[in-house]
C-alpha cells in the first residue's frame, strides 16, 4: 500500500451533519477496498482566492491514508460524480508523519 493525502473542498451551504456523511462515504470507500485512514482534519469553512463555480467558499477537509492504487482510481471516479464536492486533489507526499496529529516530526522518505 501506498501513502496519499488528500484535500478535497466541499459546497459551503452544506451542513456540518451532511459534511460529516460525505467524510464518512470517502473514508469508507478507502477502507472498504483494504485501506487506512490514518487521520482526518477538518479545516472548516474558508474563503476562496477566487470563485471557483460561482462560489466564494467551501469547507476543507485533509485526508492522510494508505490504500493501493486501484482504490485512490476508484474514490476519485466517486468524487467527480458527486456534486458536493468543489474540488480535490490527491498527493503522495515525500515526507511521512511518525504519529498522527503531530506535523514537526516529519522524516524523509
């Protein structure tokens, strides 16, 4: 399995009840296919630097997890189709956390 983290940011006039359920399908869609979920923040509601389908901000969410690489194809075919999300992107980053939640202990890969 391969480490990923993911940014994807949802409509702003969601509630944080559906915001929960869409985090909820995406995390179950990773561990449903032998994956992790290693953390998830929350960033909350923030403005855009510019209008991004006629909105002005949306409600971010960070994702660190380990899945194989069909998995990652397949929550990013979901993510497209679904019209709360705004946008996202997925990253294999360089550098691993140690333990979750703590971002200064950070070592090369």
């Amino acid at each position: 399995m391969r480490h990923y983290e993911m940014m994807l940011i949802l409509r702003d006039d969601l509630d944080e009840e559906a915001v929960a359920q869409q985090v909820e399908r995406i995390q179950s869609t990773i561990t449903d296919s032998s994956g992790q979920v290693i953390q998830t923040e929350h960033w909350g509601r923030r403005p855009f630097a510019y209008e991004i389908n006629h909105r002005r901000s949306g409600y971010y969410i960070v994702l660190d997890f380990e899945a194989e690489a069909h998995a990652v194809d397949e929550l990013e075919r979901q993510l497209k189709i679904n019209d709360d999300v705004v946008r996202f992107k997925t990253i294999r980053p360089e550098v691993r956390v140690h333990k979750p939640g703590d971002p200064r202990r950070r070592t090369p890969v």
